[in-house]
C-alpha cells in the first residue's frame, strides 16, 4: 500500500485471511479508516479446542514432523471434507464433488 501511495484505507478481512488484516491494521493503525471483517476471529476463544488443537501445538513447537502430519492431516480428502461439512446440520445434502475436486487439484504437484 506504502508503494502504491495509498495513504488511507478500509480493509476487507475475512476467514483464515483476518488475523493477516489485523496484523495490518494494527502497525497502521493511523491510515486504517475502517475494519470489514467477515467470517474470521479476533480472539482465541472462537477457535474450537478440538479442531485447533494440533495447529495450537504446531505454533508451540514447529518441526518438520509436526508441521507435516498437520499439512497431511488438512489437505487429506478427510480433512478437505470436514471443512465443508463440520457443523453444518445436513452433510449428506453437501455435494461430494466439492471436496473431491479440491483434494484432486490439491493433490497435484507444485
């Protein structure tokens, strides 16, 4: 933004994107007019123990093993599917094309 000469601005955040915005917005705090926030927590308490759990323990001791059984574990078509599906209250009206396309082009080298 500083390169482009964009002295003020809104910043639109959301989901995983949002603690990426209020890091942003935090060391700018003068030339942020405005948060857009959607989808994305601002505290800890709105992250679920049970999903987070691994990625609290990541962020405690990052290794090359932990970080690639998390890696494996999220982009598994397992994992892929949970991100559709947890919490929602009908999973079996969620098309499995979606997870099943995801975990295809995710699974493609590079």
């Amino acid at each position: 933004l500083e390169k482009k000469g964009i002295e003020r601005y809104s910043l639109m955040m959301q989901d995983y994107g949002a603690p990426v915005g209020f890091r942003i917005a935090t060391q700018n705090a003068g030339r942020v007019r405005s948060l857009i926030v959607q989808n994305g927590n601002a505290y800890e308490e709105g992250f679920n123990p049970e999903s987070w759990q691994p990625i609290f323990e990541y962020w405690k001791e990052r290794t090359p093993e932990i970080e690639e059984a998390l890696v494996s574990g999220l982009l598994s078509l397992e994992g892929i599917r949970f991100q559709y599906t947890h919490g929602t209250r009908n999973p079996d009206g969620i098309s499995p094309d979606n997870w099943n396309l995801d975990s295809l082009k995710m699974s493609r080298p590079g």
